[in-house]
C-alpha cells in the first residue's frame, strides 16, 4: 500500500480549515460563552488568542495523525465505501471519546449538550471532507 503525502497533506489542511470555520465563524460566539471568553476584557482576549499559537500547532499536528490513519483504512479497505469508514471511526471511536470527555470534563450542566453537539458534529464533518480530499487526490 503506498499512500499519497500530497493527498495527506492537502487533507489535513482542508480539515483544519473546517475546524476553524466550525470553531470561529460557525459555532464561535457560543463556544466563547461556554468557556468564558466574553467575560473576558478585550485585551484579555487578545492575550489569549495570541497563546493559541502553539495548541493550534498540536491540533494540526492531531489532524494530520488523523488523515494519515484515514488514508491507511480507505487503502487497506478498498471495497469500502470512504464515508462509511470515516462514519464509523467517528461513531466508534471519536464521538464516545469526546462525549465522556465533556460528562467528565467539568463542564457545566447547563452547557453539556450543546458542547457534545458541536464537537460531534464538527469531528464528523471534519472527518468527511479529510476523507473525501483523500479518494479526490489519490
């Protein structure tokens, strides 16, 4: 099996970018809500957005652990439809990690079920274009 770097990294890129857009443009005024950003003061803000930097490095980092282990299921199983294996990677492994992540992580009752939506909800749609750049440049 040879995989396709190009592809990787165009994959990887391309869901980055829709975690950014589900993150900021999207689902960005709640997500601050939920996590205090508007209580913060504007120069607050900016100092925290500058420290972003290196944990935007990790999550891409993370992204790009993803697509390579996205690229090696759509190679390794060719008879597989590629939106079947990123539905189910996500409903086994990605949606269960990150709803116990938000039961157990402290999070307000009060936002529970809105924060489970949107990072379900995001992985999934991040995981479906990651794999449909894949079988487009491969």
């Amino acid at each position: 099996m040879e995989l396709n770097y190009v592809a990787i990294g165009l994959a990887t890129v391309a869901q980055f970018v829709v975690g950014s857009l589900w993150y900021m443009p999207l689902f960005g005024k709640i997500w601050g809500t939920m996590h205090g950003f508007d209580k913060l003061s504007k120069e607050a803000q900016t100092e925290a957005q500058k420290e972003m930097w290196p944990l935007l490095v990790i999550e891409f980092l993370g992204r790009l652990v993803t697509t390579v282990v996205l690229a090696l299921f759509l190679f390794g199983l060719p008879d597989w439809n590629i939106w079947g294996i990123a539905f189910f990677l996500w409903l086994g492994f990605v949606a269960p990690t990150q709803i116990g992540g938000v039961l157990f992580g402290g999070t307000p009752n009060e936002w529970v079920r809105k924060k489970i939506a949107i990072m379900i909800g995001g992985s999934l749609v991040s995981l479906l274009v990651g794999v449909s750049v894949l079988r487009f440049f491969s």
